[in-house]
C-alpha cells in the first residue's frame, strides 16, 4: 500500500489542500525545491517570483524582485542553495536562496530569455533563449562554457534580437549529465552533448512547447501547442568512469573551490568542464 505525508490520507487526495493567492499577474512557472523541503516558488507576469512555505500552510516567506518585465521560467539547483529565473529581457538572474538575495545577472543572449535548468551535479546551467542559442553556463562565475546554436551561420545581434523563425522554446538537462535536450521553432528537437557542439540527434516536432526527460534519461517528453504530447528514445552512451567522478566532485565542490585545488592544470580545466 503507497504511504502518504503525514498530513495527507487516501481520503484527501484529489482535495484542494491550499490556495496560494498573492500574484497579481499569470503565473507562468512552478518549481519545487529538491530538496524535500516543500518550499515552492512561483514565477509572474508581475514580475516577481515568490517563494512558499507550504510546510506552513502555503506561508509567503520572501518576493524575489529585480525582474523589469515577465518571468517565464525558475529553476533550483540540486542542492536547493540557488534558484536561477529568466523572463522578458537578455539576463539570467541567480539568487542565493538561503538570504533570498541576488547572486549575479548572467549577460550574454541577445534577446528573451525563456527556459533554463541545471545540470544535476549543480556545475553547469543551460538557458534557452529566442536568439537561436542555448547556453551552457557556468554558474559559479559566469562563464558561458559552450554554445548550441540553431542557425547557421549564427545570426547577427540584431538578427537574433528579432523575429528570426528559430526561436528556441525549452531547454532540458538530461540526469547523465552529459546530453540536452532543445525545442525551437525551426519545428525540430535537437539532443547535445555537453562537449560537442552540433547535435548529436534531431528529429522532427511542430508547435513545440516544453520537454523533459525521465528520471533515468532513456525517454524525453515533449508539449505543444496543440495539446499534444510526444516521446522519443534518447541518445544512450555509458558514461566514462572520469565523468561520473567529475559530478561526484562538482556536487559538493563550486568552482571557485576546485580551482584551488592543488591538481595539475589539464585536471583543473576537465572538473570545471572547460575540456
């Protein structure tokens, strides 16, 4: 028999437990903290995000502000310690969500900014944006580390600042680690390897949405705007013995402290995902 939260019974399921009411625009995104804490944060076209105590009966416990225009998309790193948000403007905003205060503004796509995740050791982020680009980040310091283009050649600012047909709608990082996911109005979704930069598989979508992978990577889920949902077999590769250190490493090690590490340079470049 499933087990259920203590304040949850079979006969409750399905009931409103609660009603979370203080936006004043559409709620565009929602996401949980990973770390079981049931802290919730919304993301507005009020440009805001608030986060939600729901441990406490849906408790509003801080407005994030510094977002001119809508937020689109928030996402949490592993360790629940930075939530990333991006919206209506060319920045991707980090916020440290211990003091509920911003980290940084990533600065670099040329137009919206729509979707964005993290990898699951917590060293990389991935945004996609209506420029035609995904961008690997680094968030420890800001670095964009790869860029996965859809257009070729790559489109010039004012190009890629406009209407452009290959608007990229959602970005989705796979739980190897190793490969991402992308959507993007040139009616295709493209699978990337984090150190090449050409899709390593495409296959056709119209309208698409949103995308996101099962748990152990082997199907990605896709939405559209006609209500439809598709599934396709991802790209499956072992991953190397140095890999799966390397995120071993990078869960519990931000840049900035494996950058001191006294470890030959080749090694430093491969744990900060520069090789």
């Amino acid at each position: 028999m499933a087990s259920f939260p203590p304040r949850v019974n079979e006969k409750e399921i399905g009931k409103l437990l609660l009603n979370l009411v203080d936006h004043t625009e559409v709620v565009r995104d929602l996401t949980f903290a990973p770390d079981g804490s049931l802290i919730l944060v919304s993301a507005s076209r009020d440009k805001t995000l608030r986060v939600w105590d729901l441990k406490d009966d849906g408790n509003m416990m801080k407005v994030l502000r510094g977002h001119q225009n809508w937020v689109y998309s928030c996402a949490f790193s592993p360790d629940s310690s930075i939530l990333c948000s991006v919206g209506a403007s060319k920045a991707v905003f980090l916020w440290n969500m211990d003091k509920y205060t911003m980290i940084r503004k990533l600065e670099g796509h040329h137009h919206d900014v729509v979707a964005c995740d993290f990898s699951p050791d917590g060293a990389l982020l991935a945004t996609a944006s209506y420029d035609t680009r995904v961008y690997i980040w680094d968030p420890h310091n800001g670095d964009i580390l790869m860029e996965f283009g859809h257009l070729f050649p790559p489109p010039t600012p004012i190009f890629a600042g406009g209407a452009n047909d290959r608007w990229v709608r959602s970005v989705s990082f796979s739980h190897d680690g190793l490969h991402v996911a992308s959507l993007a109005d040139d009616k295709m979704v493209r699978f990337w390897r984090i150190d090449e930069d050409y899709p390593v598989q495409v296959a056709p979508l119209s309208n698409g949405l949103c995308c996101a992978f099962s748990t152990d990577g082997s199907v990605l889920a896709a939405g559209t705007h006609d209500g439809s949902v598709y599934f396709w077999a991802t790209p499956r590769q072992v991953p190397s013995l140095q890999h799966l250190c390397r995120m071993s490493v990078r869960r519990v090690m931000p840049t900035q402290e494996v950058q001191e590490l006294p470890i030959p340079s080749k090694l430093l470049e491969f744990l900060s995902y520069r090789i």
